[in-house]
C-alpha cells in the first residue's frame, strides 16, 4: 500500500472522528435532553407514579406482585444485579428466560405455574400470558383475560363483588389504538391503585 | 392469521410506501450535493468541519481511495470507542452516577467490532455494564457513523453505475458527513423527541428507588435512552440501551412508538432504493428492488406469524389458554410483551432481520422452531430485504448483477446492467462478495460445536442448541446483531470469535464490493437494444427472487435441517429435551 495514501486520510480520519463525537455524541444528547426535560418532564423522567412524595413505581416498568389482594403480573425472568439468583422485576437488569421451545425446563414451570393458578379459579383454562416469562421482565401490562381470570381471588379477599372488580378492569383496560393497533391490555400498577381506591 | 393481524401488518406496508419516495427524493439531493432546506445553517458546518480536518471537498477519489479513507475512519473510531470503555471508572458522577468499572478487555474488543461495524451484537447488559458516557459518545457515535459509513458506500456503488466512462467514486469524507449532518442528525432530533413524548426517558438521573404498594422496593434503572434510541433503528444499529432491548418499556412503551420503530428501521434502506433509481436516470431501477423486498418481507411475516399465533404444542395440554380471542392475544407468548403481543412481535422480528438492525421487541431464543427460522434466513440471504442502511442497497445490487448474469448465461449474450457490461471482473467480485459470508458463517459454526469452549455456552439442548450457535454466527456475520440470546456469549472464546467474524463480514463484504463499483464506473453506456434484458419487469422480480432463494437455500439448507427444522417435526411429535 502507498504510505503516503495512508498519511493523507489518517488526519481527516482522526479529526472527523473527534468532532462528531463532539457533536453526535455531547450536542445532540444534550439538546434532545435540554428540550425533552422542558417540554415532557414526566415521560423523560420515567413516567414516575408519586404518592406523598414518595416514588410508588413507574407507570411503564412492571412490578412484582405478591399479596393476594393485588391483581399479579406475568412471571418474570430478570435476576439478581450479580445474576446469582432470580428477583422478578429487577429493573435495573432487564432479561429474558430465553428458554425454548422444546425445553423441559419451560414445560415444567409453565405446567407449576399453570396448576397453582388453577386452585384459585378452577375449571378455567390460564391465559397464556399468566404463565409465560415476557420479554422484558419488566411487562407492566397483562391481557384483559389474565385480570377477568383473577377477579374471583381478589374479590373473595377485598370483600367485594365479581361485577365490582370486573367493572373495574373494564375501566382500566386500554384497547387497540384506533381500534385496529397494537393488543388491549391493562396495566397491572394503575389497576391496582384503582383496587385500593375503590376499597375507601 | 387473523383479520387483525393483515390489518396491522398492511398499515405498516402503507407507511412504508408513504416514506420511500420524499426520503429517496432528499436522499438523492443530499448525496448529489443540491441544496437543501437545512443547507443555510449546515452549509458553513460542513465548511468549518472540512478545514479542521484537511478535507479538500472538491477533490474526488477512486474506489482504493475511497476504501482507504473508509477504513482508516472505521480504525480510529474503533479505538476511540475502545479507550471510552476501558476508562469508565475515570468518568464522573455526571456521566457514571452509578459508579460502574472498566469494561473487561475481550468485552470491550467484542463491542467496539460489534458497534464499528454497525452490527451492535451485545455481550452485555447495557444498564449494568455500559455508562451514560459511553452510551453516547462511545455506542450511540458509532450509530450514526457506522450508519453514515454503510450509505456512503452504497452510494459510491450506485455512482459506479450511473457514471459513464469515469474514474472516481465521490468522496468518502463528504458523502459521510452531509448524511450525518444533512439526514441523520435533524432526523433524529425530532424522531428522539417524538419517543419521549411517548414515555422513552432522556435523563442523567442515577437509578430510581421505588417503594412499591406491594411493600417492596424496586431500583429502576434511568438515562439518556431517546437520543440513542431513535437512531438505533434508523441506521439499523440494533443495539439497545437496555440488555432487553426494544421489548423494554423505557425503549418502546406503546404501539406509537413500536410503529415509529419498525418504518424508522425500513426508512433509510427503501429510501435508498428510490435514490438509486433516481441517480440511474429510471425510478422503475428501484422500485422494482423494492417491490422484490416487499414479496420476500411479507413471505416472512406470514410465516412467522401463522408459526406463533398457533402457539407451542408442547404446552397444549398443560390448562392453559393459547388461543386468540377478543381478551388475549394468544398465541406463543413466552418472550413476547403483552402490548404488542403475536403480531407486533412477529412482524418487528421479521422487519429487523430483513434489514441489518437486530433490535428485537421479543425474544428470538423462545420462538417456535419455525418463526425462529425465519428470522435465521432472512439474515442468511444477506440481509438485502430492504436490508441495512447501505448495505442493504448495495448487498441487493450485487444479487441484481448475478441475476443478469445467469439471464445471459441462459441465452448466451454478454449481460448488461443498467447499460453496463458485466464482466469477468463485476463477476468475480460479485461471486466473492456472496460466498464469503455463508464461508465464514459455516466454518465457525462448526468449530464452536466441535470446540467445548463453543458448545457449553448453549442455553438450550437438542437441535436448539445447534440453531443458537448457528444464529449467532449468522447474525454477527451478517451484521444483524439479534441473537438467540440463550446462548453465553460473553466468554473469551465468543468475545474473540464473534467479534471477528463481525469484522469479516462487514468489510470482507464491502471491499470486493467497492473493487466491482471501481471497475463499473470506467465503463461506458451501451443503448439498450432488442437483445438487451429489462430489469424493469415483473420477469426480473421473479428471477431476481429466485436467485437470491436459491443461492441462500443451496448455502444453508443441510445446516437448517439439522437445527430448526428437525426440532420442529420432533417438537410436534411430542419430544422435549
């Protein structure tokens, strides 16, 4: 190779790499978050649900549920930050079961956690996605059928009727977009405010 | 498929169609170097931005020049990027409020290949790996550059066949630097904003502690996510800010921003396309490389989703409900997010395969056999189905010559593209071009299955545990960068190995590639005659379908019959590993 070829592109190379970091890497950050902080605080910042000052959750990051008076979320796969055990929800370590199709060990968590659900609503099938690990860990929503599914459980425990706690579903669920896009679904975390609003 | 899902899936073909012609028109204006709308305020950036770096942007090169210049910008700003990470720990608590340490050598030598060759493979989490610093002006940089890098060279490609009887190419410092500055940049901003008014977060926060109502606490991990995230998809990068990617609800909260997603990914490539056949002088040139796209596109998703929307057989039995209904989306949801359940996340997988991105919504690992085969082929056939920003225009023209060539070969006449005669030389290029990846592809795969480094990182046994080290051979060749994410890459063996078929494919691909522009360029136009063969009409399409189907089935078919395909006829027989 001609050297002095190299020598002619090896400047423009090195500063042309400098001044677009400076640009594409400090600027452009720095305005989309100059403006963003302006003019959407709440979704730039996390979309943050506060009460009494104090940070209950996100309404975009799912939580784990464990109370049986709470509506549950779907099983997560997210680990310990040093991924030696599972903490569901950790949303600082977002993950994936990542297990296949034909594994064994996916039949047989899916089949447990099916057989504890059905105890609390016998003689109805599971929706799928109360058994399956999403994509994230951190799903924040469930399918309409997993919350009507649980409305036995959390109105024997509240005290309520099942047309109280379905009413209730139905009004936080959020349909397709324009009818046609996307999935209905609930989010587990308004629900849940909803439940304990109702409660007073 | 249901009825909804045809309706979901045409809206997306409808924006495409929408976005292809005003983003070809631009495209080409910015790359012939016409004025824009923007030109008032850039035009003296450019300016200063060539004397600081001793540019003379009159002066063109050739195709050796052009790739010296490209490859030289591609080293330092690997070692750039390199430097970034081994210093985390030195970087403030502005930029590293969590206070995260140096990347780990091989790590950081993996994602410096993975990011300079825009194929953004991750062998980390990015929220506890990566910091606020290093997300942007290490990772996202290489968003942009890579992406700016891919396009100039496919429009050095397409110069080479519209210039008749010439010597140079363009020049690489200026085509790279007014599609960052002219298209890339301001398209981004806004595109960056549009997310964060949908819920994509754009902060230097150190993570957030919630105290939930359950009674627990809950660390929710924070940054600037917008600014990278739009780009991610629009240069098909693919690496998320995130370890889970575009399934992340601070990366794509709702069905808004999961169609800002999937068109910002198909953009730039369909653009291209527009662009080529504006510059050759018949925008028919293009279209029908996008109608050809289009075919293969929709072939994949129909595949894919029929596969997941029917569910996993082995779970059948189980009590549970998998089928679509008015309350649930159904289907095989392991992996998948609820919002955008079966059909969102088929045709998101379909549509970062098909081009180089590799950002996924839903996880690859988890698919049936037969949704995540497809995936698997799209980027075996080389990632031409609109493909990446760049390399999908010229990874399709490559394929277009070798079509003519076989017409020719058919009937017996020199074969011309666009006026131009293909020749031994374009030939030969072409062919090294093609073979070189599935050669790369094959060869490591077998090594790691061989190798016990190779074979114990596999997450999941039986024949899925071929298809994992297959994909991710595959996609690092291919730089796609989605994985079967099951499998341990960050291991020294896979660090090297997978860093370095990155590099293969990449360049190994696009220097023959750029010596076929060279030879292309000096040619002169000869008239089209009655002999000549249109690549205008629908017998091109089907040809130049055919071709690419069966170089891609002919490389890889032994292969997939032993991983995917075996799995699926073991799996509906009932057979769990």
């Amino acid at each position: 190779m001609n050297m002095s070829i190299v020598n002619k592109s090896l400047r423009p190379a090195i500063m042309m790499v400098i001044l677009f970091s400076i640009i594409i890497g400090l600027i452009y950050p720095g305005i989309v978050t100059a403006i963003s902080q302006v003019i959407f605080p709440y979704q730039a910042n996390g979309s943050l649900h506060t009460v009494n000052g104090q940070v209950i959750g996100s309404d975009l990051i799912g939580q784990e549920w464990t109370s049986p008076r709470y509506f549950h979320g779907r099983p997560s796969a997210t680990l310990a930050n040093d991924g030696s055990k599972s903490q569901p929800y950790n949303a600082q370590n977002s993950a994936a079961s990542n297990l296949g199709p034909t594994n064994k060990t996916l039949i047989k968590t899916v089949k447990q956690r099916t057989e504890e659900l059905q105890k609390e609503n016998p003689g109805v099938a599971v929706p799928v996605d109360l058994v399956t690990s999403s994509g994230s860990g951190l799903d924040p929503d469930i399918t309409p059928a997993a919350a009507y599914f649980q409305i036995p459980r959390i109105a024997n425990e509240r005290g309520l009727t099942p047309d109280q706690v379905k009413k209730l579903v139905a009004d936080n669920t959020t349909g397709r977009f324009l009818w046609i896009f996307g999935e209905a679904h609930v989010n587990v975390l308004n629900l849940n405010i909803a439940l304990d609003a109702l409660k007073k | 498929m249901t009825l909804n899902s045809v309706a979901q899936v045409l809206a997306f073909v409808i924006l495409l169609l929408v976005v292809t012609k005003p983003m070809g028109l631009y495209l080409s204006r910015v790359f012939n170097g016409e004025r824009t709308w923007l030109s008032p305020f850039f035009v003296p950036v450019e300016r200063v931005l060539y004397r600081i770096s001793g540019v003379n942007h009159e002066e063109e090169s050739s195709w050796k020049r052009y790739v010296i210049d490209m490859l030289l910008f591609s080293l330092v700003g690997m070692l750039l990027l390199y430097i970034i990470m081994r210093t985390q720990q030195w970087q403030g608590a502005f930029f590293n409020p969590q206070g995260m340490g140096a990347v780990e050598q091989r790590l950081a030598f993996n994602t410096t290949a993975s990011f300079t060759t825009n194929t953004n493979w991750q062998n980390y989490a990015g929220e506890q790996t990566m910091t606020y610093l290093t997300q942007m002006v290490g990772l996202a940089f290489h968003n942009f550059a890579s992406a700016a890098t891919g396009i100039a060279l496919a429009v050095a490609l397409v110069r080479g066949l519209s210039r008749r009887s010439a010597q140079h190419l363009g020049n690489f410092w200026v085509d790279m630097t007014r599609c960052m500055l002219y298209i890339l940049l301001p398209i981004s901003i806004v595109g960056a904003l549009v997310l964060v008014s949908q819920g994509v977060i754009q902060n230097f926060s150190p993570y957030i502690t919630a105290h939930t109502l359950n009674g627990a606490t809950q660390i929710i991990a924070q940054g600037p996510v917008a600014s990278q995230e739009f780009i991610k998809n629009f240069g098909t990068n693919g690496g998320g800010f995130f370890n889970v990617n575009s399934a992340h609800p601070y990366e794509n909260p709702n069905i808004i921003t999961e169609y800002i997603t999937i068109v910002s990914i198909f953009a730039i490539p369909a653009g291209l396309f527009y662009m080529f056949g504006k510059m050759v002088g018949n925008t028919r040139q293009g279209w029908v490389l996008w109608i050809v796209s289009i075919i293969l596109c929709l072939i994949g998703v129909v595949v894919t989703l029929t596969a997941e929307q029917g569910g996993n057989p082995m779970l059948a039995n189980l009590g549970l409900n998998q089928q679509v209904s008015a309350t649930q989306a159904g289907g095989n949801m392991e992996g998948k997010e609820v919002r955008f359940g079966i059909t969102q996340s088929s045709l998101f997988t379909v549509v970062t395969t098909d081009a180089s991105c590799g950002a996924v919504n839903s996880f690859l690992d988890s698919y049936t056999p037969i949704g995540g085969l497809v995936p698997l082929i799209n980027i075996g056939l080389g990632e031409i189905v609109f493909g990446g920003v760049g390399s999908g225009l010229y990874g399709i023209l490559v394929f277009a010559i070798l079509s003519v060539f076989i017409a020719g070969l058919m009937v017996g006449r020199t074969p011309e593209y666009l006026g131009k005669k293909i020749e031994r030389k374009e030939i030969m290029m072409a062919a090294v071009a093609i073979l070189i990846l599935p050669a790369s592809i094959l060869l490591f795969s077998a090594l790691s299955i061989v190798l016990p480094q190779g074979s114990s990182s596999i997450a999941n046994a039986g024949p899925h545990g071929l298809t994992e080290i297959l994909y991710a051979f595959t996609s690092a060749n291919g730089n796609n960068g989605s994985a079967f994410a099951g499998l341990s890459g960050n291991t020294p063996y896979y660090n090297w190995t997978l860093g370095l078929a990155m590099i293969i494919g990449r360049f190994a691909f696009l220097i023959p590639v750029l010596a076929m522009a060279g030879s292309l360029v000096k040619k002169k136009v000869v008239p089209a005659n009655l002999g000549t063969f249109p690549t205008t009409g629908p017998l091109f399409v089907t040809l130049l379908i055919g071709v690419i189907l069966i170089v891609g089935a002919l490389t890889y078919f032994p292969a997939y019959a032993l991983g995917p395909i075996v799995e699926h006829l073991l799996m509906i027989s009932g057979k769990a590993f």
